[in-house]
C-alpha cells in the first residue's frame, strides 16, 4: 500500500519512498531525562508509534533509534544559561547521574503503559561522547569550526550554503536561529556551539576531556553521532516535535551534511504540541505541567490519553482540556463494551476473508495517509455497528486495529468480561444480600452506605431487572 507523509522539507506530503526496499531507518529525537516527561512530550512518542506501527503493517523491517538526551543542554537555545540536567539535579537534591537514571526509568514506564512498542536501540548521549568528538573533529578537519576562547568551540553556519533549509530560513531575511540569542563572539547570530569548555572555577559533574579541553558536547551533535552510528550515514526518516525543527534539526543538518552529503535525511516528520486551552505549549522547563501520574491519580487510563490523541490529527495542535479527556474516556470504554459483547456473541462464524481485506485495507489506507488516525477511528466506529459483519470477523479485524494504533481493545474487552465473570468474595455478597433488605425497608440512607462500602472494597453493584449484579472494577 503506497505510505503517503508529510515532509516538512518539502512542505509536502510525498509518497514514501524507503532508501533500502522494504526497509526503514528511523530516528526519533528522544526524552531529555531531567524531570518527568509531561503529556506532551508523549503526544510526540505516540505519534512516532503509530508511524513505526503503520510501516510495519506495511510488511517494512523498521529499524528505530531513538536517543535518551542524558547529557546537559543549556537552558538557553544560544548555548548559555544553565545546564538543565544539573539544574534537575541540584532540585532534587541528586546526582546528574541518579536523575539521568530515575527519569530513564519513570519515563520507560509511561511509554510502556502506553503500549508503545520499545524502539530498536536507545542509546544515551554519555554512551557516545567519543562519536561526538569525533563528528567535532571532521567539521573542524572540513574548516566549519571556530574557536571561543573560555566558552566552545562552534560551528559557522556562514560555511554551510543551506543552512536552514528545514524550515525554509538562510543567513539573511528569515534566519532559522532566529530566536537565539545574540552572543558577540559569535561570527553569526546563527552559530552553535559543538564542544563547551567546562568553566575554569567550576567542576562539572559530567564532562569530559577532548581535544579542544576539559567540557561536553553540544546538544545538536548527539542525533548525528548516533544515527549515524547506528543507521548508517542515511536513512530515512528523522522526527521531532514542531519546536526542534527550526533550531535543533536545522543545525543537526548543518553538522551532517557537509560529512555524508546531500540529502542526510530523506523525510522529516514534526508532531505538532499539545497546548492548553489558552494555546499555551505544555512545557518541562517552566515546570508547570501535566504528566501521566497526575492522569493516573485522577483515575484515567493512560489508554485513554492516547485515543484522545489519535483522534486529532499529528500537524494539529491539540488542546488540553479535561473535558475533552472525559469524552475520549467515554468513547474508549463504549468500544470496550461493544468488543467484549463482540467476545460474548457465539454465532459459529468464520472470518470471511473478503470481508476481512476490504476494512483492513481501508483502515490502513487512513493511516497511511498521512497518519490519518482519526479517520482510521470512526471506521472503527463504523465495523463495530455494520451488522453484514459476523463477529468472528470483526475480532479478527480487531486484532489488526490492536496492532496497529495500539490501543488494547481486544485486551481491555477480555479484562472486562473476567472482570464482569468473577465472583465477589462471601463479605461482599453479604453486603450486597444487606443491601437489598436495605431498599425492601426503603432505608435508602443505608443502602447508600452500603454501597459505598462495596465501592471502596473495589466491587459495583449494578442494578439491573434480574437483581443486583457485582462487578468487579478495573
Ligand atoms: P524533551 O524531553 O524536552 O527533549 O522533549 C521530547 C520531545 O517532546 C521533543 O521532540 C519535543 O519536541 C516534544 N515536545 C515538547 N513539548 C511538547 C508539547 N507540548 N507537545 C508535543 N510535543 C512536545
Ligand atoms: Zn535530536
């Protein structure tokens, strides 16, 4: 099936077109561990999900890197300010090392609650400070660097002719760093550092020595380093959030492409930020944010979160509201009931096979196309109510729909049915036995607390016309 994407090169959507047949290269621009990821940093790792779930439903062998950012960034995109990961420290009373490790690990249980599929490799930025030496070394070799005594050593953005292509700047008029800050020394207000000296007075907890002194690395030379390490010198998709692609991605391009040659990337993909209702971007260093425990605490299912993502589209902004997640939380668990009653229907059917392809094809179609989630969700919508379907079809297709947007209906559906199945213990039917006396005496007060009491026990009474059912809460 043709896979169609937008490339925020071309500003198109193009077909897609794999360097190597049926193969994909793919690297993602990973977490930087120095505090909680916030639910729109994982927006973006659902997102690459679904684009890494859909080419493999299109029988590609996805190779996926995605880099775990251990190592400081400046505050600052002008490569001043403070270090973030020992700021994250220094707030938690911790090493750079212990949080680096801590919020790998917080970070890795979100994305498995989420049901993302884990990427091929993920390696930390500290694991490949010799690659990024080196990736300093050939740019200064190719005469693109320059030296800034106590501060770095940078890169002049004047050397490289395409500068800024990504998002369509250059040096003069629209410049793609333009929202960095001017540093004097600096040949052009575009420049960026590739090694930072470490202060004299100070010792930093991570650095390391190099040619050029004592410091650490840039934060645009790690992506290359390690895709190139690990997916060779192209490849062929390179994804980010919608800020990375002006500053980080541009200059990631800048670092590349004068060592491999032109075009080091053939797709760049760009998920848009999830903001909140005012439009604000949901943001980790002004440490006001959401994550997925504060879902969590409210009572949501992580799953939820990601169909209300999947209902909007990736080059959308999404906003935040609790309303919004109540009615995806609806919709999700109505799919839920109409699966496991789907489980329940024993009408000795088999999959009929034409039936099959044709949704198959159809619901892949929507997401081939440009990631059209959405889409793919309201045919799902519409196989659960198309009665030609037998129901041994229509689980079929539910496995594929499981594959691809991972979103556990059929496992779901099943923990329902056990769940609706298992037998409340004995002082549980007691209290629900009581219960009924309770309501014959028009008690309603005690029945009431009763029921409370069965609530907390993690049981529901449900009324229904046969009498009183306990469900067991999920
Ligand atoms: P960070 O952990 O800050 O390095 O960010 C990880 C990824 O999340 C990057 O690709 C960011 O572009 C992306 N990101 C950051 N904020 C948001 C947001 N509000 N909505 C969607 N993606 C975001
Ligand atoms: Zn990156």
């Amino acid at each position: 099936m043709t896979v169609r994407l937008f490339n925020t090169m071309s500003r198109k959507i193009e077909d897609f077109q794999p360097l190597a047949a049926g193969k994909v290269g793919f690297y993602s621009c990973g977490p930087t561990v120095y505090h909680y990821a916030h639910i729109g940093n994982l927006r973006y790792f659902i997102q690459n999900d679904i684009l890494k779930r859909m080419l493999i439903e299109n029988d590609y062998d996805v190779t996926h890197v995605m880099n775990i950012t251990d190592v400081g960034h400046l505050t600052s995109d002008a490569d001043s300010g403070e270090d973030k990961m020992e700021k994250g420290a220094a707030r938690d009373n911790k090493s750079v090392w212990e949080i680096a490790r801590f919020y790998t690990d917080e970070f890795l249980k979100d994305f498995d609650d989420l049901n993302l599929v884990r990427p091929t490799f993920m390696p930390k930025a500290t694991d490949y400070i010799q690659e990024q030496i080196d990736l300093v070394k050939k740019l200064e070799e190719l005469g693109y660097t320059y030296t800034i005594e106590e501060d770095g050593i940078y890169y002049d953005t004047s050397k490289f002719p395409g500068y800024g292509k990504l998002t369509g700047g250059s040096l003069s008029g629209n410049r793609a760093g333009a929202r960095v800050e001017f540093n004097s020394s600096k040949r052009n207000p575009t420049d960026f550092a590739l090694w930072k000296f470490s202060p004299k007075d100070e010792k930093r907890q991570m650095e390391w020595d190099s040619p050029w002194g004592i410091g650490f690395p840039g934060w645009h030379t790690e992506c290359c380093a390690m895709s190139m390490k690990l997916l060779g010198n192209h490849f062929d998709i390179h994804a980010g959030g919608e800020d990375l692609s002006r500053v980080h991605h541009n200059n990631e391009i800048a670092q590349s492409e004068p060592i491999v040659g032109a075009p080091w990337v053939k797709y760049w993909l760009h998920t848009s930020f999830l903001v909140d209702k005012s439009g604000e971007k949901m943001s980790k260093s002004n440490g006001e944010f959401l994550n997925m425990d504060a879902l969590r605490k409210r009572g949501y299912d992580p799953m939820v979160y990601k169909y209300m993502v999947l209902l909007s589209h990736f080059q959308a902004q999404l906003a935040f509201s609790w309303e919004g997640l109540d009615a995806a939380s609806n919709g999700y668990k109505n799919i839920i009931k109409k699966v496991a009653a789907l489980i329940d229907a024993d009408d000795n059917t088999n999959v009929d096979k034409t039936i099959y392809d044709d949704w198959h094809k159809k619901i892949l179609s929507s997401v081939s196309d440009n990631l059209k989630t959405a889409e793919a969700l309201v045919y799902v919508q519409e196989l659960l109510k198309d009665q030609s379907v037998n129901s041994a079809t229509k689980l079929a297709l539910f496995e594929f729909i499981d594959r691809l947007l991972g979103l556990q209906f059929l496992a779901r559906a099943k923990k329902l049915k056990a769940a609706e199945e298992e037998v409340a213990p004995q002082e549980i039917q007691k209290l629900a036995n009581k219960r009924i006396e309770a309501k014959k005496e028009k008690n309603w007060a005690l029945a009431d607390e009763l029921r409370n009491q069965i609530d907390q026990a993690g049981w529901s009474v449900i009324d229904t016309k046969d009498g009183a059912k306990l469900v067991k809460k999920s």
